[in-house]
C-alpha cells in the first residue's frame, strides 16, 4: 500500500493563498498566516507576490509586486478584463461598504440579495427591450464577482444573498476607484 504524504499547514496556506484570500472565518488558516507571516512572505516575495495581511479587516491575500525601472518580476496569474457590468458592480460595491461602514450598526457584515445587486447596477445601464438579456448581463456579472470573491453567497440558496467580502476594500483603494469611475465615465460618454 503507497503511503500518503502528510502535508503541513504551512502547505494549506501557501496553496490557499494562490487560489483567493484567507479571513479570519478560516480558523487555523488565519492563525497559520498569522503566526507564519514572515516565512510566508518570503515564500511569495521569491516569485514576485506581496502578502498583505489586514489584522484589523481580517483577511490576508497575494497582490502582484509591482517595480519602476527594469526589473522583470515573475507573473503568476494573468490580468483579466472584467467588462464594462463586473467593473460597475465593483464600484457600486466599494460605495455601498463606504456608506455601510458610515453608518452605525450591530453588523459586521454587508449582506444584499440578487435583487439589491441588480437595483444597484441597473440605474447606471441603458435600458433595452428586452429585460431578461438586462437581467442575465447583471447576473453575469453577479457569478463573475463570485469567481472573484467579491461576493460570497450567504444563508440558504433561496435567499439569493450574498456577502461582499472585505477584501474588495484593499483590491479598491481610493485612489484606484478614483481611475475606474474616470474609465466608466469615459466609456459611458463614447456610448452616447
């Protein structure tokens, strides 16, 4: 019988963190990012990646190091544009977690349903005559969010809810939904 290998946790992190973030809700993955950061980081500082670790947001995740100058660094994932709908739902969502954080509340987390995420991208899209190609480009968008983890479904399948992750925080700072609002709008003008 051919004995299985055993693999530490260090290995579930390292193989975790290529894949999509860590939070805080992933128990010993978290306590193992945290209490290993400095072996982790230098793990992926050897193949071009940066962790970045929110201890106060709880989560963790892999961004590409970037240079000026001529140094090549090593890319492990590729750019993907995300289309015109996944890119306004992002910034719809970076909005909705600022006025949520504005707001006082006993939740931790910012929850909207299927329908709360079509109202919000709806507004800003031309309307057509045919309503269920409007609603599938939407839930298009939804899916690639999630493929993402932008969102995560939350509660039953019936629901329809999802939880927008914290992590779309650090992907969109406030300088970068600064230059994706700039883009939207220039490519709203080119389609008027």
């Amino acid at each position: 019988m051919e004995m299985q290998p055993s693999f530490s946790e260090q290995s579930h992190v390292l193989a975790r963190l290529l894949l999509q973030p860590i939070y805080r809700e992933d128990g010993s993955l978290w306590e193992s990012v945290r209490a290993q950061r400095d072996t982790i980081a230098h793990y992926f500082r050897q193949i071009g990646q940066e962790v970045v670790i929110d201890e106060a947001e709880g989560y963790a995740f892999l961004r590409q190091i970037e240079t000026e100058g001529s140094d090549i660094i090593p890319r492990i994932g590729r750019r993907q544009s995300l289309g015109y709908t996944s890119t306004l739902l992002l910034v719809c969502l970076r909005e909705e977690f600022a006025r949520f954080e504005a707001s006082p509340g006993d939740s931790t987390r910012l929850v909207r349903t299927r329908q709360e995420l079509r109202d919000l991208v709806s507004q800003f899209l031309r309307e057509t005559n045919n309503q269920i190609r409007d609603v599938r480009t939407i839930d298009t968008a939804i899916r690639r969010l999630e493929e993402l983890n932008f969102l995560r479904a939350f509660g039953s399948p019936e629901t329809e809810r999802y939880e927008v992750m914290r992590i779309l925080k650090a992907r969109f700072g406030p300088s970068e939904l600064e230059r994706v609002k700039e883009r939207l709008a220039r490519h709203a003008e080119a389609g008027a």
